[in-house]
C-alpha cells in the first residue's frame, strides 16, 4: 500500500512539472531575432555596373558637324619657308624651300634658298646657284613671262635652239600648272655627244600667254642641278599679272 501511494505521488509531481514548463511565456522562452540596422548605403539604391555603362552607350550619337571634316591644305604664303625631300641620284635629300610669288610676271614657285641665290628683275626672276660666280653663272634657272601663244613661243624657241643642239620636244605635266611643253637641248648637233652647257626649257600655257622656264647647267651639274631645276619648276604655278 505504502508503494502504491509512493509511486502515485511520483507521478503527480511529474504532471504538475510539465504542466509548468508548458505555461512559460514565449519572451521568456525564446528571444526575438534582432532586426536589421538599415544604413544609408544600405537605402541607397545598388546600380548595376552593366546596365549603366550599357544605358551610356546606348544613347544616340549627335552626328558629325561639317567643322569635324579635316581642313583642306592651305596656301602657301609668299615667302613661306619649309622642308621638302626631293631624290639626288637615286638618294633622298631634304631640301630648305621658300615660296615667291610674283604678281607682276604672273607666276609663284618654290625655290631651294640654301642652293641657290634669288635675283629679281624687271622682265625675269632669276635663281642662280650658290657656287657659280655671279657674274658669269653657268647653272641657273630664270623664268620670264611672254604674251605670245605658248605653242608659237615653244616653236620660235626650239627652231633658235636648233642650230647648236639636236633638240626633243615633248609634252610635260608639272605638279601645279598642268600640261607644258618641254624642250631639251642637250647634245651637240649633229654629233651624238652632250654639249658642255645643257638647256631645258618649260613653256607653260597662260590666258594671257605664256610663261617661259629656262634651266641652264653644265654637263657636271646634269643630275645634280638638272634635278633641282626639275623639282623647283615642278611647283611652277600660273596666277593672273
């Protein structure tokens, strides 16, 4: 009887222990979880670096203006000085030129002014090179102007020509003044061989004319002055008188 009533009373403390543990309140039994700190960057709405670079891109492109076309090549001033690279017996030589214009015989060029000295005239301007005497050059060129038809001009050239050299009459294309008739007079008439003083004459058609280039240079200076004569008249071009 004694176990009975024991183990009754046992029991009952076990129910009323558990009857307990069931009424605890839920803050006392388990905290709440923290509730997030929000910050500003945290508020602060997250671009995507994509999408902002791509939203960049993606906007139309104001089209060029006409002032974004590269300027075309201006003129030379008269008396303007610069660099030009011509080719001396196969090799590249730089040359210091210097731009003249001469309104009154109707013509502007480029002359190389380390090799040659400039004489102005009245009736002709004259370029003669820098080694010769200057009073008795034998390479030089001049250039005159003339009112007669450049084609009558080049004839009554080449038949003065003729009775010392056997002449070749060609047509010529220069860089700036276009078709020209080209006169050389080179070898000795007659006999085959090259004269000592060596002409080419360029007569360049005009509205008003024509103009006439004459390069004088003797047989040693052929390449050398030959050559620089050629690429100075090259840059021959005709203007209004």
């Amino acid at each position: 009887m004694k176990k009975t009533v024991l183990a009754l009373t046992i029991i009952a403390a076990l129910v009323l222990s558990l009857a307990g543990c069931g009424n605890v309140p839920a803050s006392e039994s388990e905290a709440p979880a923290a509730e997030p700190q929000v910050t500003a960057e945290a508020q602060a709405p997250v671009e995507d670096d994509g999408q902002a670079a791509s939203s960049e891109t993606d906007e139309p492109q104001a089209a060029p203006s006409e002032t974004d076309e590269p300027a075309a090549e201006s003129v030379r001033q008269d008396g303007e000085r610069f660099e030009a690279v011509i080719v001396i017996e196969g090799m590249e030589e730089t040359v210091q030129y210097e731009h003249i214009r001469n309104d009154t015989l109707g013509f502007e060029m480029d002359y190389d002014y380390e090799s040659f000295v400039r004489r102005s005239e009245a009736d002709r301007e004259c370029f003669v090179s820098v080694w010769d005497d200057p009073e008795h050059p034998e390479n030089y060129l001049e250039v005159r102007s003339d009112t007669g038809n450049a084609e009558l001009v080049a004839s009554a050239i080449n038949a003065s020509l003729s009775e010392a050299y056997d002449t070749i009459v060609e047509e010529y294309e220069l860089d700036r003044a276009g078709s020209c008739i080209r006169i050389e007079a080179s070898e000795l008439k007659g006999t085959g061989t090259m004269a000592d003083l060596l002409q080419v004459v360029y007569i360049i058609p005009a509205p008003d004319g024509c103009r006439v280039a004459t390069a004088h240079f003797s047989i040693e200076g052929a390449e050398g002055f030959g050559r620089r004569f050629s690429y100075m008249v090259k840059t021959l071009d005709v203007i209004d008188r």
